[in-house]
C-alpha cells in the first residue's frame, strides 16, 4: 500500500478554481482501479492550504494515476500551475 499527503498552498483569489479542480481531479482519481483513497481537505482556519490524502493499492496504481488524463488535466495544467507552496509526505502504516 502506499499512502502520502500532499499539501498545498495557494491564493485566495483562485480558491473558487481551485475547488473545482479538485473536485474533478477526486471524481475521476476515485474511479481508478488501483486507487484506494483520494481526499482533499482545507485546513481549518487556514482556507488556502489544501491537503489531499491519497493512497493508492502499489506503485503501478499510482503510475497509473499520475499518467492519467486527468491528471495531467486538473493537476498539472491545472493545480501546478496555482501553487505557492507544496509539501509531499509519505506515510509508513504501523503494523
């Protein structure tokens, strides 16, 4: 399994955008066979910080999600182009 935040900071005036992107990246990305999860959250007090929670079945679900219309669609000609600030962490599960 694989899981990661990504978190992201972006302008107030592109917030209406930005909430439509994701709410067309999540759609598609949760229709992916290999996609176990695909959340974005605002960070309370903070509604220019987005963080997305994704975790993907293994390493060719996510090759398969970030190789995806959709993706190059709403997050690399779409949330990319946005952004102020970007932050990854991957998540190790505790067995």
């Amino acid at each position: 399994m694989i899981t990661f935040t990504v978190r992201m900071k972006f302008q107030p005036e592109d917030r209406a955008e930005i909430k439509s992107i994701l709410q067309n990246l999540g759609s598609a990305s949760r229709q992916e066979p290999g996609c176990v999860h695909y959340i974005a959250h605002t960070v309370e007090g903070e509604p220019d910080t987005v963080v997305i929670y994704e975790q993907y079945n293994d390493v060719e679900g996510l090759e398969a999600h970030r190789s995806s219309p959709h993706f190059e669609q709403y997050a690399t000609n779409g949330l990319y182009r946005k952004l102020r600030e970007r932050t990854l962490e991957t998540l190790n599960e505790i067995v």
